[in-house]
C-alpha cells in the first residue's frame, strides 16, 4: 500500500472525524414512516434471468459508522439517526408493498445490519420477511459478522415459508492489511468466513461483497487484492459480488478524492479482475458485479467514450457467469492511458 499512512492511525482519525460529522440528527415520525429508496433491477437466480425488487429500509443505522466507518461508506446518512420502532418498519414496508411487482428476487437492506436488533428489532425482521412470503423466491438481506448466527438465519427462512434465505456480509478482502488499514474494517476476515459458516448451518446461502480500490492502495495493488479475494472468499461463500468503489457524500475517499489523492477505479480493473478472478472460483461459487455509479466519474469509469459499452459486457458476464468474452471486448485508446497511470504509480516512492 504505498499511500497508507504508516501505523494506520492517520487514516483512523480522518475516518473519525468524518463520522462524526455525518450523524443525522434524530429523524421525525414522519421521517421514520419513508423507506430510504426502492428500485427494481436485473438478476439471475439459478441461471434464469429474473427481476429483483430492492428495498432500503431507513433504521438507526450501522454501529460502526457511528463510531469510526468504514472508508467508502456514507451511508449514515441515509439513516434515521435513532431507532425505528416497529411500527414505524411496518409502515415502511406497507409503503414498499404498493411497488412491489410480484419480482421472484427481493433484496432488503438496511444502512447497516438487518441482523442488529437496535436497528430491526426480532419481530421486525419477521414482519419484513412474511411481506414476501409466498410472492418471492429468495430473500437477500446484509448483515456485518457479529450479527448473524443460525438461529436468527433459521427463523428467517421459516417466516418466509422454505424461500430460499440469502444473507451478504460486507467482507471486502480477504486480506486482514487491506481491511484493518484501507478499508477500516472492526473485523478480520476470519469473522467473515466464521459468519459465513453459521449461515450455511441455519440453511441460509453466504454471499460476499467484495471492494474494489479502497484508498491508499494503487490500481494495480487494487487489481492485484481483488483477484486474490475472489479465490480465497470463494471458499466459503455460494455468491462473490465485486463492488467498485465510488464516492458517497461524507466518505475518506470523497475526501482524498477532493484533494487529487484517489481516483475511483478503472472500469478496465474490474474487467481484469473479474477474467483472472473467474477461473479460480471454487467450482459453483456465482460471481457478478453491478457497479452503482459505473461510468460515472464518481464511480469505475474508463474514458466514459467506451463506459457503456463495457459495462454491458460486464452485466452480461454477470447474469451468464460467461467471463472469458470480456478478454475480448474491443479495445480502446484509454487502455494505454490505465496501463501508463499504473506505471507511474509504480514510480511512486513508498510511504509509511
Ligand atoms: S460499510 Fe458496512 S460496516 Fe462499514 S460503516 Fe458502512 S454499513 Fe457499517
Ligand atoms: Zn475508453
């Protein structure tokens, strides 16, 4: 990591101070009746192409964000900055349900973990999971590690009928420097597995997310983690979703985007990344990346003259777990660019 502050400890403090001034302050009744955003999306579920209809709740939100954050997220600011009680959910959900289009996918989240009780209290969680009962086939929700264990994963799968129960945790990299130093992570990723295991054991299937470029590492150093997460994380998660970094409001790296000191990724990174991270999955572990912001230069982007064109390609590798036509995309002259930046940073002297 060449641009990582030596002991880490610069780069907790700026994420501390940037916390801290993110905090909402605490929401209203009618705050707290208006689910944070709804959208429907493309997916796949066992190789059929489906729509999925995605919810984000607006709770008190992640502890940790609270307390220090992780580098790349904002999302403290969508939250109610108190706890929603759980009439107030309910209410929430009602709303939800008036959009929702019978898509065999839902997908629930939360600011931070379904699984927190000071966020979704137990029976709020039910009343969530039984609005899709009978109407979906799988429900994803996120949660962090120490949340979920397999009886909170069990008793989901029984409120939603024996619909299959998909739970994702933020794991970002399998590598403990990268999560402790550029991501600032509470837990190592022998959490993440650990948490992965109680999933599988309350009948739930483990996805991961994984992040691509947090700060202070370069691009190649970003390609270079990644690729290893996808091998080492495929061990113990059913799905591996990359998510390119891209600038939330309040975050360190729209910080240190603001001072010239990172850019998001390229999208020709992930497409490295997911043609190297492919063949070295665990057989049957699913891998996908829909990038939030792609070509967008708050999010991966190329040129942005070539942006759409693979971001399509990469969405259809996605949904057909086809990755090699993506070594094949046509080329474009901002390649020389991405790869002269990565020999420049290689130039860069070490800091820290
Ligand atoms: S990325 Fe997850 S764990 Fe980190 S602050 Fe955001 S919600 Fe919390
Ligand atoms: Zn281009």
């Amino acid at each position: 990591m060449t641009q990582a502050p030596g002991s880490g400890g610069a780069a907790r403090s700026v994420a501390r101070a940037v916390a801290q001034q993110r905090r909402p302050a605490p929401g209203t009744p009618a705050d707290a009746r208006r689910y944070v955003n709804l959208w429907s999306e493309k997916e796949a579920l066992h190789g059929e192409r489906v729509r999925a209809f995605v919810l984000i709740l607006r709770t008190r939100g992640c502890y940790w964000a609270d307390l220090k954050g992780c580098t790349m997220c904002g999302y403290a600011r969508d939250t109610l900055g108190r706890s929603a009680t759980p009439e107030e959910i309910a209410e929430q959900v009602d709303r939800a349900l008036e959009r929702y289009q019978g898509e065999p996918y839902v997908k629930v989240f939360t600011s931070g973990s379904f699984f927190d009780p000071r966020e979704v209290p137990e029976t709020s969680r039910a009343v969530v999971v039984r609005a899709f009962r009978g109407r979906a086939r799988r429900f994803l929700t996120e949660t962090l590690p120490e949340f979920v264990n397999a009886q909170n994963v069990g008793s989901l799968r029984e409120e939603f009928g024996g619909g299959e129960v998909e739970v994702a945790l933020g794991l970002e990299s399998t590598q403990e420097e990268v999560l402790r130093r550029a991501v600032n992570k509470n837990s190592p990723p022998s959490e993440y597995f650990e948490a992965a295991r109680r999933v599988r054991e309350g009948g739930g299937s483990p996805k991961a997310y994984l992040l691509l470029k947090p700060p202070y590492l370069t691009e190649r150093e970003a390609i270079e983690d990644t690729v290893l997460s996808v091998k080492l994380a495929s061990e113990h998660f059913d799905t591996l979703s990359i998510n390119p970094v891209h600038l939330q409001g309040g975050t360190v790296v729209e910080h240190l985007f603001r001072r010239g000191l990172y850019r998001p990724p390229w999208l020709w990174s992930l497409v490295e990344t997911l043609v190297r991270g492919a063949p070295t999955r665990r057989e049957g572990t699913r891998l996908v990346s829909f990038p939030t912001s792609g070509g967008n230069p708050r999010g991966v982007h190329n040129c942005l003259e070539c942006d759409a064109s693979v971001l399509a390609a990469i969405e259809e590798a996605s949904l057909s777990q086809e990755f090699a036509p993506l070594a094949d995309l046509p080329p474009c002259p901002c390649q020389e660019r991405w790869r002269w930046e990565q020999g420049l940073e290689g130039l860069a002297p070490e800091a820290g």
